[in-house]
C-alpha cells in the first residue's frame, strides 16, 4: 500500500493591502517558504497564488519571490492552478464576472510564468455550487478542489470524484488540514497519521489532500514552514510507503467515479450552517445587519455595470464615455473581492475601516459607471446608482450603529 499526500497551499493579500504590511508577510511568509520548497528534492506543492498578488509583487519588485517560484515551476516542485484574480466568492457574483476573473488570472499568471495550461483550480474561500462546476468544466479545467464538507458522503480516498458535469472535484481532508492550520498535530504526528490511517486497507492506495492558507506558514504561526512542512517533507524522504504528489498527479493515479452532486458550501462553512441552508455563512448570512446593505449595494452595482457594458459594446467609441467606463471597468475588478464582506461576518471577524475600503471601490465603480452614462445621455442606469449610494450611507450609520452595541453578534446557531 502506498499513501499520496498532495499538499495544497493558498497564497492571497487583498489588493488594498497596506505596503508596510505586505512587505512583513513577504519577509516572514513567502521567501523562506520558497526557500524551504527549494531545500528539499522531494516537494511536490499544488499552489494557488493570487493574481492581485502577483501583481502586488511586480509593483513592489520583488523579482527574487517571482524567480524562486519560476524555478520551482520548471523544475517540477509547484503545479500553479487558475481562480478569480481578485478573490471574490465565485458562486456569489455573476456569471459573466466569473468568465472574467477567470481569463484575468489566466493571463496574469501567463505573464508572469509562461504557463501552457492550467488543469486545476481553486475557488477562493473554496465556495463552490453546483453551477460553479459547470462553469469551470467549460472554461477548460479538469478539476476543482473543495472542502471535505462540500460532499455528499465522506470525501473518497481511493478514487477521484467527478461531477454531473464532468468536472473531477476533489476534496481536502478537513480535519487533518484543520490540525495542520491551528498547528494541533507536529509533523511527526502528521506523518504518523498519514501511514496508519488506512491500515484496514492493506491491498489498496489511497491519497490525501491538505490545504490551508500560505500565510499559516511562518506568518500565522513563527517558522512553522521549517517546523511543520519541511520537517514533514524530510520525514517522508526516508519513507517507502508514502509519496508526495501534485493533486493533478492523483487523477492519473486513481480511477474516476461520478459522484452525487457537490454541497454549495466553503471552507469555512460547518454542518449548523448547511442545516441552516447558509452555505456562505462568512460573506452572505441573511442575519447579519451588515451583509443585507453590502449586497443591496452590490446587486444595484451589477445591475448598473450591465448597462454599461453594453453600452461600451454598442457606442464605446465615444472618448469621455470610454474613459470613465475603462475606470469604472478597474475598479469593479477590484471591488468584487471577498475581504469587505469577510470583515463584516462578525464570527468573530470585525474591521469598519476594511469594511470601508470595500464600501470605497464600490462607490468609485458606481460613480464612474453613472459619468460614463450621463456622457451618452442615458438615464436608464439612475436608479441603480441611487440605490448604489443610498445604502451605501445606510451602511455607514449601520457600523456606527453596530459598535455602539459594543458586541459583535454570532450570526449562526440554532435558529
């Protein structure tokens, strides 16, 4: 019996994200752990890495971070995969921002990494539906990692799943990627686990998927790349019985089987969540005062943005119209990210001013859509705008109003 482990990592900052800050991280987080990936020859790291990340990297010229992760790509150590550039919840957006997000990651990373192809994707926050999964299949991936709770039946182990749609979805262990990221087990436990967790199985392989946060490496918890992963990779390198693979790898490795439809859910999301039918608990709960003005605020902005999208394809010629349609264009990119809506989910996390620079690109996007609408005379896009900034003011007075309660409410639970 041979055991695959196919460790996953998931490298994000917002693209809002204060430069002192991002500098720290780079320091304690990104280099020594490329550094790490580089020492040893047994790596094999399944990374998703931002493209506001990577961009954020290229203002900032950091060239070393960049290299150190061009020449683990060719040397066949990280396996890069697709998601939406700027971290937005994919099933919570619209379709055709999706597409967007999507190609805009493809062409960032094409241009930092010269990559033919990308096989795999990662869905930020891992929020995936069902229409997700179709939407990825037909933009060319062949799988998608989720969370273990986003199945059906326990997520499987000697063989890999494929959707209704013919997407393979693949899961993470769970609870062995929770131990890891709350740093509950030590890598000689993890290793341990990794080789007696299938011994009724003797006969058979199996594999196991692991997946957190980059930052939970060196930046959440101090040196934790060397202590945690490298340690584990160097434990493994003296043992016959487990190997370290790509998550691509495993779908050449184990047979297919389609699968019951997957759960709409993330990585976040717990069982009093999905009872609850609140698939999204972090960025969409139907309790929490502050989620209810966010997307007010959002669905007017789509529908505003709609209407200037097919203005920009029918008279997009015009030059006051183009100019103030491309800037609204960049800022609604931006302003899809999860991070405002993250900050507001009061479990517990709480920020007013993140809050606020969410509030701020939307509000920037809105503006710029209304200008390049009164450059072409057209009145169909006020009302959106109003409920744009309406509640928008609304939110305002609800973070005041929310503080000044002095407690942050749970919005999950038996209800």
């Amino acid at each position: 019996m041979t055991i695959y482990w196919a460790p996953f990592l998931h490298a994000y900052q917002p693209p809002w994200q204060d430069v002192e800050i991002l500098k720290q991280i780079y320091k304690e987080c990104y280099m020594p752990l490329l550094s790490m990936l580089e020492r040893h020859e047994n790596v094999k790291l399944t990374l998703n890495i931002q493209g506001c990340l990577l961009d954020q990297f290229a203002k900032l010229n950091l060239k070393e971070s960049r290299n150190k992760l061009r020449h683990l790509i060719e040397n066949q150590k990280v396996e890069l995969v697709g998601s939406g550039k700027y971290h937005p919840i994919l099933p919570l957006i619209p379709p055709a921002e999706v597409d967007r997000q999507i190609k805009l990651t493809n062409s960032t990373i094409m241009q930092h990494f010269s990559q033919d192809k990308l096989s795999g994707f990662f869905p930020p926050e891992m929020a995936v539906s069902p229409q997700l999964c179709k939407i990825i299949k037909k933009s060319n991936f062949e799988w998608m990692i989720m969370d273990g709770i986003a199945n059906s039946d326990e997520w499987p182990h000697d063989y890999v799943q494929q959707s209704p749609s013919g997407l393979v979805t693949v899961f993470r262990d769970t609870y062995l990627s929770n131990l890891i990221s709350f740093n509950n087990i030590d890598a000689q436990g993890f290793v341990d686990q990794l080789a007696t967790m299938f011994e009724q199985f003797p006969d058979e392989d199996h594999y196991v998927i692991t997946a957190q946060d980059a930052e939970t490496f060196g930046h959440h918890i101090k040196y934790y790349e060397t202590s945690f992963l490298g340690k584990a990779f160097s434990i493994i390198e003296d043992r016959s019985d487990i190997k370290i693979c790509f998550i691509s790898d495993l779908l050449k490795k184990f047979p297919k089987k389609i699968g019951k439809q997957i759960k709409s859910s993330s990585w976040s999301t717990d069982g009093g969540d999905l009872a609850a039918k609140v698939p999204y608990p972090l960025w969409m709960h139907p309790l929490n005062p502050i989620h209810k003005y966010q997307y007010r605020m959002l669905r007017a902005l789509y529908r505003l943005m709609e209407i200037v999208e097919k203005c920009a394809l029918e008279k997009g010629e015009d030059s006051n119209f183009s100019n103030y349609y491309k800037t609204a264009r960049f800022f609604y990119d931006e302003s899809l990210h999860s991070c405002w809506l993250w900050w507001a989910s009061m479990r517990p996390m709480w920020s007013p001013n993140l809050i606020y620079k969410g509030i701020d690109l939307i509000n920037k996007t809105a503006l710029n859509a209304q200008l390049a609408l009164i450059n072409l005379k057209v009145g169909e896009g006020d009302q959106y705008y109003s409920i744009v900034i309406d509640n928008g003011e609304k939110l305002m007075n609800a973070l005041v109003d929310q503080e000044s309660k002095g407690q942050h409410l749970r919005t999950y639970g038996d209800f």
